[in-house]
C-alpha cells in the first residue's frame, strides 16, 4: 500500500555488506502434512466405528396388551442405515491404513509423487462420497429416533435408549470429521498438482 | 513386443516419399466435456427437485378409537431429512448452471483454464459431500417408509402413500446419479490438471 519505487539507500548499503544470493524458493512438504491428514483420517474412523459397534443397550419395554415387561436390546444392526454407516467406515479406516504407508511410502522415494497424487484424488473422491453417504442415511435415520416424526407416527425412540443415542450422537459428528477430512484431502492433493504445474 | 531395431527399408521408402512432419500430439478438448457433464449435472439436479418438490399425496386415515376417516397429506417438508434433500438439490441446481456458463466462458477464452480447473474441484468437492450426504439421509428415511423397522416400531407408509413413495424412489436415485456425475467432473478437472504438467 504505501511502498515506493525509490531504491532504499539503507538496503542498498546491507546488501553490499552481505552478497548473499536469493535463497531458493521454499518448498512445502504437502506429503508431510497428507500423512499427517491421513493418520487424523484413521484416528476419526477408527473412534467412530468403535463408539458405533460398541451402542448397545437393552431396556424393558411393555407389550401392548399385556402387563408383562420383556427386555428389548437396542443395537447398531437393528436399522440398514447403521449398518451401511459402519461397513462404509470400515472401508474408510482400512482405505487411511493403506494411504498412509503409501504417502510414507512417497516420502521416502518421491519418484512416483505426481502420479500418486493423481490416484489419491481418484480414490479420495470416491472415498467421500461412501462416507458422506453414510452420514447423512445414519443422521437421518438417529434424528427420527430423536425426534420422531408425527405425520408417520413414528415414536422416538431416544427417550428410553438413552445411551445408545448419545454413542450414535458422539459417532455421527465424529464421521461428518472424517468427510471433511476427506475434503481437506483432496484440496491438498489438487493443490500440490496444481504448484507442480508452475514449476 | 516384436520390435526390431533395425531400420526398415520398406518405411524409409515411404517416408522418402511422403516427407511429412508427424502430426502434433492430439489435444482432447476436456471442457468440452466438461460442460457436457455439467448440463447433465443441471438436467438430473432439476428433474430430481421437480420430481421431489410435485410428491404429494392425500390419503383417507383412521383416527384410533374412532370410526372417522380423516384426509391425511403426505409432503416433502413433513421430514427434515428431505427438506435438506431438497435444499441441497436446489444448491447444486444453481451450482450446475454457474459453472456450466464459466466452462462456456473458458472455452471462449482459456488464459485461465488451469485456474478455473483448482476452483472447479474445490467447489465440485464440497457440492458432491453436501449431495451425497443429503442422497443418504433421503433415502435412509425413504427405507424405514417401505420397510419399516420392526425393532422399534416404526410402520411402513409406503403401503398407503404409494404414488409418494414413487416419487421418492425416482427422485433418490436420480440425486445418486448427480454424485456421480460430480465424482466424474471432479476426475475430469483433476485429470486435466494432471495432463497440463507433462506439457
């Protein structure tokens, strides 16, 4: 803003003193910090698909009819959407174990970087758009048992299976994280092969 | 495989005869894809909201403990889950059309093109998460319509609301489609990007 064409006398004068060349454009190590993505990837998975696996909870409920209270368990695989949410996170926690060594991989031996990168953003979409999905069908489906819905009278369910809810409420943010971890990926992979264009 | 390194003599003949330069190496025209895909991306956002937006139905239920059969409507907006279907159709909907104009625009004059490409997947990827997200929360709550879920009571609708329950079953998968047109557009963009770095 308030710079001046003007050749500074006293930075002329310094650069007499010190004749040192122009040090080389820096360079950031994107892979270092995709790994450190990636291990971040694995760590969101892994909680989520534990938190989720591990909900489970069994209440008496009263049959209608009948004064008699039998037990009734609540469980992930009781609803298709839980079990997509963890099939498709399952994928994803194996899919960070494997991208890790890779980018590792990479570092150690950068020979093939531009082409990884191109595979990483192929795999990473497709890997966003699993979890993504499977979010949004478990969030869905955990906001009617919080909620309910009148006009189809279905009844919450949350109110009873109290704990089971909060592990569903702890592992859906958890894998929302992972997606736009995932996101984060991808920009990062982009963006490295879009500075190696200018290269 | 078979190569020889031996000069053909048959060929030289030939090239002796017609001395042209070989032809440069074909370029394809990816934004011309590009704008195909996303004008499919439109058309699939539009047909999936018109489809959900006109799913309505009103249907005679019975009152418990009553004989009366009062008129029952069935709309998008009784689920939050396909409000949010809704809104983030209408988002991509709009996206679709900016970015099929701006391709137009980089055809007409490509000075910006590997800018405009970073800008694409950035903003390709965040609409496939918002798309697929709301795909699976649509249609995990469409599930428990048709199926039900006898662990926690929740009754099928779909039995009564059938013309809306149609609805739903074209418009979910047309939505699905769209994140697989987003998924291919965001390969294309990167794919394009890779291309540019061996030029």
């Amino acid at each position: 803003m308030a710079s001046t064409d003007k050749p500074d006398p006293e930075a002329a004068t310094k650069s007499e003193v010190s004749p040192l060349p122009p040090p080389p454009p820096k360079r950031v190590d994107y892979f270092a910090i995709d790994v450190g993505l990636r291990v971040l990837l694995f760590a969101a998975t892994l909680t989520a698909l534990v938190v989720m696996s591990t909900a489970k909870q069994t209440e008496l409920a009263s049959v209608p009819g009948s004064p008699v209270r039998v037990p009734v368990k609540a469980k992930f695989n009781h609803s298709p959407a839980f079990i997509y949410f963890v099939a498709a996170l399952s994928v994803a926690c194996l899919y960070s174990i494997i991208t890790t060594l890779a980018s590792l991989g990479v570092i150690a031996k950068p020979t093939y970087a531009t082409t990884f990168l191109l595979y990483y953003v192929f795999w990473d979409v497709l890997m966003l758009g699993i979890v993504a999905a499977a979010t949004g069908a478990a969030g869905g489906v955990a906001y009617i048992g919080l909620r309910g819905n009148k006009h189809t009278g279905w009844v919450k369910v949350c109110p009873v299976y109290d704990k089971f809810c909060r592990h569903l409420g702890s592992s859906i943010p958890i894998a929302l994280f992972a997606s736009v971890l995932l996101v984060l990926l991808i920009m990062l992979s982009v963006f490295s092969l879009h500075s190696r264009i200018r290269e």
